[in-house]
C-alpha cells in the first residue's frame, strides 16, 4: 500500500509547498480538492468498484455524459483564459475534458479487453479509433489541444501496449499525420499554428507567442542545484512566469528548490508510475490490467506534455501536471483513478 501511496504524497505535498508560495488562494482550495480525492480513495477502499464500473452500460453513460458536457461547454460555457472548456457550479468550475478522460480509460478498457487477441483488425482498430476522435475535435473546438493530445495517447498507448504489430502501428502513425495535416489547415486558429511554429523556432518572438516558455526557461535555468529557496524565486513571485500554479509549476518547482526539487519530484513520480504498471501486470483480468495500464499512459502523457512544456521540448498545450498542479477537476479524476489501482491492488493481493 505504501509503495503506492507514499510517492503519491511526496508528489502531491510538493505542489502544496509551491502553491503555497505562489497562491494562499489556489493552496487552500486544493487542500479542498486533496480532501475530496481522499474521500474518494476512503470510499473505494470499502466497496467492490467492479460491481459498478465494470458494467457496460454504465461505462457508455459516463462516455456519453462526459461529451455531452464537453459538447454544452462549448456552446453554453463561459469563457475562461480564451476557452469554452469550463462548467461552473457556484464557486467551482469543472472541467468535463477530465472527466472525458477516465471515462475513454473505461471504454477502451472494456472493448480492448474483449478484444486483446483480436487487436490488430482493422476493424477493431478503426472503430477504437472512433470513440477518440469524436471527443477529440470537440476539445479543438473549445479550444483545448492538449485534452486532445492526450486522447489520442490514450488511444495510441492502448494499441501499442496491446501487441499491436509494428506494419498496421506504421499505418497507423501515416493515418494521423494526413489528419493531422488537416486539423492544420482546416481545424486549427492562427495561434494554434504560432504556438508550434513557436516551438520550431524558440527564439523567434521570445515576447510574444514564445514569452511563456522563455521565462520558464529562464526559471529553471537560473535556479541552481538547490534552486532560490522557499517563495524566493524572482521569475514566480514577481509575475514573470505565466500560470505557475498549473501549466508551469514545474518551473516554479525548481526556481525555489532547485534541480535537487525537480529531479526528486521526477523519480517520485516515475516509481508511482511504475507501481501502476507492476499492479497491473500482476491483475487478474485483462479489463483490470487495462484499467492500470491507461491510468499509466494517462498521467504519463500528462507529466511529460507539462514539463516538456516548461523545459521547451514540446510545444505549450495546456496540460497540468499530475498531482503536483492546481486543478480541481484532474485531481478528483486522477485520485479516482488511484482509488480503481488501489482496489485491483488489494484484490490481487488477497487473492
């Protein structure tokens, strides 16, 4: 139990400590999100999860629900920071893209796990191709690339972990990128097209559309081994560095703890990310082992779009990092998704 939760906390009291330094505001509501994620893991300790969510109808209600809400995000939603990717119930806004997130999990964990010696169909790849592209081109349109990202992760990592042979994994890879060439043409906005042409060419307009990554890399670069010291970092505390509670609080991590604070934080969350895995391997039913593995790839995708974001090698998608960064919404997802990991590990440890 330790081997799973105790990097979990180190991670998640990590990002307390920079938010607390950042945002007394954003620090006080994530220890109510922390609260709520914990009552869910309590609550999954006690009750046999499968009786619910291992129920195909039910796993196609919560994909229905979940685009349905990010379908009324976008037509109804307030706008927030330029995007219709918000819900808002009284003082809390939600995000539905998170919850789209654990619900594809659950979809492609059922169908894959009645379909693990039959993957590499091209009907079956097609039609799991489906139930993300549809998800996909309305987080676009809110507009949020990096939901979308992420869903074709999940998808492809799904896939490839699958056995999936490496010709029809080649196919797959040259079907994307002709739709990738036309999401580029006919789907993205002007700033879609200047953030990745920002990430081809870092130093062009270093205080336009690159200005957010130049500061994060000024952060990081200026922090040292042991970095600046608590609420010290001159980059976070005076307002250079952009969104240093979300998108770039791993740069805020490091600016005030250095590159002792990120690399401790990294290992941290790679042993999380492999006690997922070896939970996984050791299930009993291939929709568990599934369960573990999208869960995996999910917040896998996650860490490395956020911290490649913040060190300028991927392009600024707008991904939070598991855990570390303030969001209501992918916290009660991802501590959700631990309490599942958490339930197949004690089942599997009994049994």
């Amino acid at each position: 139990m330790l081997s799973l939760f105790l990097p979990l906390a180190v991670v998640v009291a990590a990002g307390l400590v920079v938010l607390s330094a950042v945002s007394m505001h954003s620090f006080l509501l994530q220890l109510v999100w922390i609260g709520l994620g914990a009552a869910v893991i309590t609550l999954f300790y006690f009750i046999d999860w499968r009786s619910v969510f291992n129920v195909r109808w039910i796993i196609w209600g919560g994909y229905a629900l979940a685009l349905g809400a990010m379908l009324f995000a976008l037509f109804r939603g307030p706008i927030i920071r330029n995007t219709r990717s918000w819900l808002v119930a009284g003082p809390f806004t939600l995000q539905p893209v998170e919850f789209m997130k654990v619900a594809l999990i659950f979809v492609y964990a059922n169908y894959f796990a009645r379909r693990h010696l039959a993957v590499a169909r091209w009907k079956n790849i097609l039609t799991s191709f489906l139930f993300f592209v549809g998800p996909a081109a309305v987080a676009v349109r809110l507009p949020d690339l990096g939901s979308a990202v992420i869903f074709f992760s999940i998808w492809f990592g799904f896939l490839l972990l699958s056995g999936l042979p490496l010709r029809r994994i080649l196919v797959a890879v040259l079907a994307f990128a002709l739709a990738a060439g036309f999401v580029w043409v006919y789907v993205f906005k002007d700033y879609h097209r200047a953030r990745l042409i920002g990430f081809l060419d870092p130093n062009q307009n270093a205080l336009g559309i690159n200005y957010s990554v130049t500061q994060s890399k000024i952060a990081i670069g200026s922090a040292g081994f042991w970095g600046k010291g608590y609420g010290q970092g001159t980059q976070t505390q005076l307002g250079f560095l952009s969104e240093p509670t979300e998108d770039f609080i791993f740069a805020a991590l490091i600016e005030e703890w250095g590159i002792f604070g990120g690399l401790l934080v990294i290992a941290t969350f790679f042993f999380l990310i492999y006690q997922i895995l070896r939970i996984g391997a050791l299930a009993d039913e291939n929709f568990e082992k599934y369960i573990c593995l999208g869960t995996a790839v999910m917040l896998g995708i996650q860490f490395l779009l956020n911290t490649g974001s913040a060190t300028g090698l991927t392009p600024v998608v707008g991904v939070t990092f598991p855990f570390l960064s303030y969001g209501g919404s992918s916290m009660l997802v991802d501590s959700f998704l631990i309490a599942v990991v958490n339930s197949i590990r004690r089942r599997t440890w009994v049994s």
